[in-house]
C-alpha cells in the first residue's frame, strides 16, 4: 500500500500587490493565478492525483468574482486530479459567504475540508482537516488529531498555523504543538502559513508558498511532493519548483575600486531578467566617482528586469578633495558639494538622512560630469 500527493499551501489568489508599481502588479497576480496550472503539472509529472491546498489559497474572505470564479475553473479543467481546499486564516471560516460559494459551484473534483472530522482520501488513506474558524482562532485546533480512524490506514493532518516554538509569517506566535505528528499518530503532518518551505520534524512541513511574493524566503517557490510507502514509515518529501517570477536578493559588500565590476559580476544575464524581482543592497565603502558609476549602472540595468530596487543607505561614500574639484572648485556648486558630504558623514542624523545626502552628491558628481563631457 502507499500514497502520493502533492501538498501546497498558501496561494494568496487576488493578492493586490499594493505596493509595486501597475506593470508588474498584473503580472504578480497573473503569476499566482498560474500557479494552479503548474501544480496540476506538478502532480502529473510526480504520479500525484490529490493536490491538498493547505490553507490560504486565497488573499481575503472576500476575493473578487473573477477570481474566485477562474480559480474554481481552473482546478475545475484539472479534471483528472482531486483538490482539497481547506480555509486558512485569510480565507478563515468566517468568511461564510465565501464558502457557501465554492460549495455551490464546486466541481466533483473538489474536495471541501470545512469541518474538523475524519475525510476518506482514497482506499485507504484519511485525512485529519483543522479548518481556520477565523483568522487568529486563538487555540490549537489540531487537537482532535488523536481521533480514531481504520486499522492500518494511513494518516495526514492538514492544518494552517504557526507551530508552538515558531512564529507565523504574520508575526503571531504560533499555538501548534511542533510534536503534533507523533502525538496524534501522524504519518505526515501538512502545514500552512509559513510561505517558505521549512521541515519541523520527520513528519512535518511547512510547503511554502508556491509563487513568491516577496524576498523574505531564499530558494525557489514551490510546493511539496510527498509520498507515504505504508503506515509508520517516514514519508519522502520531494521539494518541486513551481514559481513563474524569480525573486532575487543581491548583496554587495564593496571596498574601493569593486562597484561596478561587482554589478556586472553579480547580475543575471540579460535574457533572464524579464521574469526577476531583484532588490539589491549595497554595503561597504566607495570612494564618490565609483560610487556614482555604481548607481549609474544600477539605473541603466534597472529597465530589464521584471522590478528592480537598489538600496544603497549601507554603502559609505568616500570622498576626497580632488572628487569634488571634478565638481566644481569653488562657488555654489562646490558649497553644496561639501554641505551635502558632511551631511552624508553626519552621525547625528538618521541613517535615511545620511543615504539622501549620499544620492545627492552621487546625483551632483554625475550631473557635473555630465556637462564637462
């Protein structure tokens, strides 16, 4: 006897992506949409027939009609694959009205985990739901793990939260007990909330969000392949990627004369950037004509990619007299100059004052190499 199935969570269907610029806005939303048909791919390439969503699959308890109508089709058109839709803490059981929908319209191959109680998989195989009655519920409602089901069948818990020692992707602490597999007889624990893939112990995992929507999680996006050979075995969990968009986290650490050849080093090729997200960050020391050379680069790259930040308030700048000559020698623009450096360099002023005054002489240095060209 065994089982495989594909375990994911955490989709965030009609997530608005509020604080990125209108252009890569739709193709976030549009990425997370696809997500639904990469996991049926996923479940097909893996000899997986249940995809269970482990809460979350979508952004609020009251998603758009559109997308609630084109999520269901979607998993509605995955017409050889059973999905299992469970309510996390933004999709919560509170949202009634939510639920009533997807029931009313619900294909045969939606399965609904709406109510703590034992729900027959396949032959053999039972799944244990903790559905989210709302969006904190304030205690552990994985404890009706324990209840009894069939001799010799397997077990899978399906629940959305943080775990006891952990804390949620919200900040909460977590009220799951980490042990909770073994002490409700578990043969895997599924786990949401969390949206990077993360193993809680040999019977437990977080799968992650399976397209990224932010830079906090290294690795790929993706979702969790898992397959149990017979009851009391360990499972094999197989991590699959499955995010469209690449989210990319560039760190620099610069000493004089590394800026722009660090770029260059550290930046994907050019035919790769359309589908990345980079934030890069900048730290270290430069003098001001590397520095300025630095940000130039960074702008010029910038177009290429999907969305691009730089953030260089960690990146000292040095400055010697004959950098601002290039400036100017004297005058207002040699005085603004110099006001700005000690500004830059000023330790009673805030951190994001002294980055704003190191960009203003950055944007001073190239501006006047600009005009003596």
């Amino acid at each position: 006897m065994g089982f495989r199935f594909l375990h994911a969570s955490d989709l965030h269907l009609g997530k608005p992506f509020g604080g990125y610029p209108e252009g890569i806005r739709g193709r976030l939303r549009e990425a997370r949409h696809g997500a639904i048909a990469r996991l049926a791919a996923a479940a097909r390439q893996g000899g997986a027939s249940v995809i269970v969503l482990a809460g979350d699959t979508f952004d609020a308890e009251t998603p758009a009609p559109d997308t609630l109508r084109q999520a269901l089709q979607a998993m509605a058109g995955a017409q050889d694959l059973t999905w299992v839709l469970m309510p996390g803490n933004h999709d919560s059981l509170a949202g009634a009205e939510l639920w009533r929908r997807i029931a009313a319209s619900a294909a045969p191959n939606l399965l609904l985990a709406l109510e703590p109680g034992p729900i027959p998989l396949a032959p053999g195989v039972v799944l244990l739901p903790a559905p989210c009655t709302q969006r904190r519920p304030g205690r552990d409602l994985t404890e009706w793990f324990g209840a009894s089901t069939p001799e010799g069948h397997l077990r899978i818990g399906l629940a959305h939260g943080a775990i006891t020692d952990f804390t949620g992707e919200e900040g909460t602490l977590g009220i799951i007990p980490p042990d909770r597999a073994a002490l409700s007889g578990l043969d895997y624990l599924a786990l949401g909330d969390w949206h990077g893939q993360k193993q809680i112990g040999p019977r437990t995992w977080y799968s992650g969000t399976p397209e990224a929507e932010a830079f906090k999680h290294p690795g790929p996006a993706g979702v969790l392949l898992v397959t149990l050979a017979a009851p009391g075995a360990l499972p094999q969990v197989a991590p699959v990627a499955t995010g469209a968009l690449d989210w990319r986290m560039l760190e620099l650490a610069l000493l004089p004369g590394e800026g722009v050849g660090a770029l260059a080093a550290a930046l994907p090729p050019v035919v790769a950037r359309r589908d990345m997200l980079v934030r890069l960050v900048a730290r270290g020391r430069l003098p001001l004509p590397e520095r300025a050379a630095l940000i130039a680069g960074c702008a010029a790259a910038g177009p290429d990619f999907g969305w691009f930040d730089a953030d260089f308030s960690g990146l000292a700048t040095e400055a010697r007299p004959d950098d601002l000559d290039l400036i100017d020698r004297g005058g207002a623009l040699r005085a603004a100059a110099e006001a700005l450096l000690a500004e830059s360099e000023d330790p009673a002023l805030a951190a994001a004052e002294r980055e704003v005054a190191a960009a203003a002489l950055s944007r001073l240095f190239a501006l006047s190499q600009k005009v003596g060209a």
